[in-house]
C-alpha cells in the first residue's frame, strides 16, 4: 500500500519539524517519520537535557565558591533527583511533538525510512511516495574501529543513568567530553579522558582553552592529551582501557566508558543508493541550497546535511532554507556567518566568528584584545578565578571578525558578539551601546 505526499521529511528533530511545519502552513501535505521517540536529540537526547544537568552542577559550584562569602554549609548533587528534573522536561516531549504534528495536519509515522526509489522510501512496510524527501536524521557517534568499542556508551545512555558510577573515563575531547566531565566531576565521580589530538576543544581558541584546563585540574579531572585508545576489555563489573601515548602503553580502569569522540549523520540504515541520492566522503552530495546533486526531490538539513556547525540553531535555519526552497523554488542558501558556539562547562567558553588563524589565512589584518580577566567584577562577584577574552577587530574598518569568551556569562555575552559578526557592526557602535550595569555584556566595551 501507498501514500502519497507533497513532501516525507525523515527525522522530527529541530530541522524536520520546521520544514515539516511550514511546509503544511503552506498548505502542502506532509508526512513525518522517525525510528526514536518524536522530538530529535536536542530536545531528548543532547543540549536540553544536558543543561538540566549543567543547572544542578552549576548550582553546587556556584555555592562552593561562595562558601565563606556569605554562603555556609555543604551542597551537593543528589544525582537521582537531578535526573528526575531532567526526565521532567524530555518524558512529555514526544507525545507533545506528536500531538503537534497531529494538530497540524501532519501524518505521523514510526520506523526506519529507507529509500524504495527516487521519491519514495519504506517504513515499517508501508510505502511512503513524495514529490520532495528531506532527510533530517540527524547524527550518531562515529566508529572508533578499536577492539570492544561495543562496551562503550553514548551520550544519550549517560543522559539517562539512574546512578553515576564512581570512576568514568571519556574517548574524546571535544564538547560532550568536556561538559559531561564538569557534570559528573561535580557529581562526585573520578573522571579521566583521554584524547588523540594534543588538547581538548580544537575548534576553540588554545589560550582560552588552556585558561579553562585550570578548572579541570581543579575539580580533579585527569586529562590525558596525545592519547590514542586502542582497547576497551570488560573485566568483572570494571573496564580495562589500553591507550598509546609517545609509543608507551598505558592502562586505565573504570566502571564506565563513554564514547565523547564526535558524531556524523545518521545515513546508514536509509539506503541513499536506491533513491539515487549520491554519497561524498560519507555526507550527501549537496548543492548550495541543501538540494541532493544527484536526486533534486532529495533535500538534507542540520546534522543530516553537515553543511554548517552541528547546532540547534543551525538546524533550525537549514529547515527555514529547505522549506523556502521547497516552496518558492531553489533560490535561497544557508548563511553560516556569525554562528555561536559554546561549551557548557563552569565557567562556559564561547567563541563566535573567526579566530586568529582563519583570520590570516583568509589574508585580513587586524588587532587582537586579549586578556585575563578574574579582577573584573563579573568574576569577582560569583567568586570566578577564571574569566578571559580574546576580540579580533578588523585595521581600517573596525568589524568584529571574531570573539572568544570565558567566564561568567559567556554564553549569554557571545549572543551580543554574534550580532556584531554577522550584521558587520563597527567596535565603535559597539563601545558606544549602552548595556545594562552590573551585567555580563557590561563588560563588552573593556573587550574592545
């Protein structure tokens, strides 16, 4: 049997329910499917319940540093009822999601989608066939290729532990190593990562990044860089990890090892060959509109598409790109500048545009601020030790190409940047707004 649709989006995370939405809105009919409890990983399985967690541990590090400035006695996590706050916000959100497709006039469907054609895919043995398919999968955790991979967890598994194991030790180390250790560090757990490259977050600035190792030295956190896992080996209720490190063998024991290496689209399982969508270096072969180059009735967007940095953000303006596209005509492109990103450990480190390296190869001139900043009020009124900038303004034009931040509030602050890189303003107009005093952006006009 088979259905027919205007358009079948694969995926209901943040990407697939804004096409999916707009594309009904518009008044096209509209399918969705998914394998996972509606909602995508975000909101299940990534940034939202990750930082019901991050609010627990920021909370106790927060009193910690207060006590004996006012604040007295002990807190610590009780982790059991941090994951209940946590499971209090992701529990009711497939049904939400569902009800809301459903509100919409948007059929839903539950299994694998697998491409049957050029405009139709399969699931659970029903044919789906559509004038357009976007695939918004989203992603999953890369293969490692080392022996006893399979005793390792995801994120998403450590997103819905009931207890939190006394040892765990993170392969990687970018975000999810880095928050996931500030999470369960403060939670009362020894932690150990081990990762390949020569340090921790190399999509951020090194001097911020070396700033923010204090903290991790501080909670006890043993970071071990150039480190290459080779082996995972269970052994009674622990692991034993083998990793190489300068041509010297070494050994770790834990009661949990969690895969923190990095994520790629989720495209295994769709069958791409049989709906004639070609493959390059493991993403679909897109054009600048998000388009498949070999199948035009086949879009991507956010992680699926891996055209722009994997953020909720992004997914979410590659689906207003694709549904445009889907229904205005192939017109409209994904504009990536000034794109956010943050780390959320205690403090969080952000950065926004570009950093000094992709500043001199793109051949721009310009001067750097930069500075360590624990004297600043910001730091010193949440008792902070860490606190540090680094802005990249443009010679002769006075842009912002890039902002670099650390400490309190960073997260919120590097939004203020993020406006500045992308809309092109001036460190004049900058210096010369007026934020509000005491208050994190307060600060903006010292960065400059």
């Amino acid at each position: 049997m088979s259905n027919n649709y205007d358009l079948v989006v694969i995926g209901t995370g943040t990407a697939a329910t804004t096409v999916a939405r707009k594309a009904r809105a518009a008044g096209r009919s509209v399918a969705v499917t998914d394998f996972r409890p509606y909602g995508g990983t975000c909101a299940l399985r990534g940034c939202d319940p990750k930082k019901m967690l991050i609010g627990g541990a920021s909370a106790v590090d927060h009193a910690t540093r207060m006590r004996g400035k006012g604040v007295a006695g002990d807190v610590a996590i009780d982790w059991t009822d941090l994951m209940a706050f946590k499971r209090g916000f992701t529990d009711p959100v497939p049904e939400k999601k569902e009800s809301g497709f459903a509100e919409a006039g948007i059929d839903s469907y539950h299994g694998r989608a697998r491409f049957v054609g050029r405009n139709a895919v399969e699931v659970d043995g029903r044919r789906l066939e559509a004038q357009h398919i976007v695939v918004a999968a989203g992603a999953e955790p890369v293969r490692l290729g080392i022996e006893g991979e399979e005793h390792l967890i995801d994120n998403e598994a450590f997103l819905e532990m009931e207890s939190l194991p006394r040892r765990i030790l993170l392969v990687g180390g970018g975000y999810i190593a880095a928050e996931f250790s500030h999470i369960a560090a403060r939670a009362g757990a020894e932690v150990t990562i081990l990762q390949h490259g020569e340090r921790m977050l190399k999509g951020f600035d090194p001097d911020l990044v070396g700033w923010l190792m204090e903290k991790f030295a501080e909670l006890g956190v043993d970071v071990r860089t150039g480190t290459e896992v080779t082996r995972v080996e269970r052994r009674g209720g622990a692991f034993v990890v083998t990793a190489m490190a300068n041509d010297e063998e070494m050994t770790f024991e834990a009661d949990l090892v969690i895969h923190a290496a990095g994520r790629s689209p989720d495209l295994d399982s769709l069958d791409l060959a049989a709906g004639g969508v070609e493959l390059r270096d493991g993403r679909i072969a897109l054009n600048d509109q998000l388009q498949s180059v070999s199948n035009p009735a086949v879009h991507a967007a956010g992680d699926a598409a891996q055209m722009g940095p994997p953020l909720t953000p992004v997914s979410n303006h590659d689906g207003k790109v694709v549904a445009a596209n889907l229904l205005e005509g192939q017109t409209r492109r994904p504009n990536y500048d000034g794109v956010p990103s943050v780390v959320f450990t205690i403090p969080p480190l952000a950065r926004v545009g570009l950093g000094e390296e992709e500043a001199r190869a793109e051949g721009l001139t310009f001067r750097v601020t930069c500075d360590r900043t624990p004297g600043w009020f910001t730091a010193r009124q949440a008792a902070e030790t860490v606190m540090g900038h680094k802005v990249l303004i443009e010679d002769g034009s006075g842009r912002i190409l890039g902002a670099h931040l650390l400490g309190p509030h960073a997260d919120e602050v590097i939004n203020v940047f993020a406006l500045a890189v992308r809309h092109g303003l001036t460190v004049d107009q900058l210096a010369d707004t007026m934020f509000a005093y005491p208050s994190g952006a307060s600060d903006i006009s010292s960065m400059l």
